[in-house]
C-alpha cells in the first residue's frame, strides 16, 4: 500500500503519480520499482477521511492565526539537521524586531523546548509519544492543542519546528503560511529524488552546515539540481547554524512573511 498526500486541489494522490511545485505542471521524477507497493480502495477512503478532519482543523488554525494577525511557518527536517540551532540563532537576530512563538513538536523529551527558551520567545510544547510507536509528525490537531498555550494576541510570528522526518510532515497541513526545510549537506545530494513530496512543498530550503563542505565528498551543484527538479520554486539559502553564515539571508525571509522591512531597507 502506498502512502498518500494532499495536494492543493484537495484530494489525496500516491506517490506514484506525483505533481509538481505546480498543481496543473505533472512531472515524474520517481525512478525505480513501484510494481509490489499499491493502495486498495478501502485505505483510500479511509485516508480521505483522515485528511479531511486534518485539513478542516488546518482551516480553524490558520483563521486564528489570520485573526491575530500571525505568519505562521512550518519549520520540517530529518532528525539532526539543525532545525533546533537555526531556531536559537532566529530567535537572537529577531529580538526586538518581531514578536514570536515556538511550537516545538518532538516524540519525546523536553530537551528542544527547554534549549529554545530564555531566548525571549514564548514556548509550547507538544510530545507525540502518545501515538502508535510515537507519532512522526504534527497534524492540524495537535497543533490546534498547543494554542491555548500560546499568547497569539502578543505575536507576530509562529515557528513550528515538526517532528524530525522526511516523510510523514510533508503530508500534513496545520495551518500554516509557509513551509520551510532545514536540510544538512551532509545527508548526501540525492535526497530530493528520493524524498520528493517533502523537498515539492518547501517555500524554502535551508541547506544547513555548510560549513562541513571542506570535509565532506558533496556535489552541492547535483544537490541544487536535484532539488530544481523536483521543486522549481523553492528558495534555496546556504547556511551554517554554527557560523551564522547565511542567517541574515532566512532573517530577511521571514521579515519579508511579516510583511517588515530587512534592516538597511
């Protein structure tokens, strides 16, 4: 059985027919065999009905972030790709210039959460251990759980930094804005062919840990190709978490969501 993902038409496509970062362009990128993974009709509905709720609940989050005036991004990665540090150096390049929330979703622990606060943010935080095995992403509703938590009238800007996958978060709507991407050099240059539907939905790409390139057997031009042939329209930004290199690139970025000028403009 297939997994499946929602497009902006509304309905649920397998990942043997995907789209591209255009709902009406139709490019195939997928190579090897599909022949031995197919979808009966019952998971199908079953799906619709799961992504339904999600999405009607993805439509509740967004009108209250609407409502508050509040950009909500959508912040994706592998484990261990950075999104934690970003997050840290974001929130020391924002102070003083927007008001901004966490959502942190992790399976288990608080380590995130806590390494997130004092950095004058508001933090809330959502374990998803309680699902089967531990749940491999946010969806809409836990999301819309952890508001209560957050004071959305005092905020300019929500980042949700999702469970570390490169799978399951892509197929899920919560109710944001934007979606951003934290990907690392050093998980290898294929990973837009093999992981597209995650790499398709990104407004923007932050290739994290650029500073490792001298020491690692990486083709960044394979990589920015890979990632042009499967999302045309992703923004790609170089970064390191750990120099800063790059940060004022993803700052301006965000400002720009906000709708606020970058400083010098």
């Amino acid at each position: 059985m297939g997994r499946f993902h929602v497009h902006h038409d509304g309905l649920p496509h397998d990942h043997d027919h995907e789209h591209g970062g255009d709902q009406h362009d139709h490019v195939r990128t997928e190579v090897g065999d599909h022949s031995g993974y197919q979808t009966g009709g019952e998971r199908i509905v079953m799906l619709e009905r799961i992504l339904g709720e999600n999405d009607r609940t993805a439509a509740a989050n967004r009108a209250d972030f609407q409502q508050h005036g509040v950009c909500a991004v959508n912040m994706m990665s592998s484990p261990g790709a950075g999104k934690t540090a970003i997050l840290r150096r974001t929130l020391g390049q924002l102070a003083g210039r927007a008001r901004v929330g966490i959502l942190e979703g992790d399976i288990e622990t608080s380590i995130d959460a806590v390494r997130l606060s004092g950095l004058g943010a508001s933090v809330a935080l959502v374990n998803t251990g309680q699902g089967f095995g531990g749940e491999c992403h946010l969806d809409a509703p836990m999301v819309r759980s952890a508001l209560p938590r957050l004071p959305l009238a005092d905020l300019d800007l929500l980042l949700i930094e999702n469970v570390g996958n490169l799978v399951c978060p892509a197929e899920f709507d919560v109710g944001e804005h934007a979606r951003a991407m934290v990907y690392s050099v050093t998980e290898g240059e294929e990973k837009p062919l093999k992981y597209p539907v995650m790499f398709r939905t990104a407004d923007v790409v932050l290739i994290n840990k650029v500073d490792l390139l001298p020491h690692l057997d990486f083709d960044l031009s394979a990589f920015l190709d890979n990632l042009r042939m499967v999302n045309p329209s992703a923004q790609a930004l170089l970064m390191s978490a750990r120099t800063g290199e790059g940060l004022d690139r993803w700052v301006e970025w965000l400002m720009t969501r906000l709708g606020k000028p970058a400083v010098g403009a």
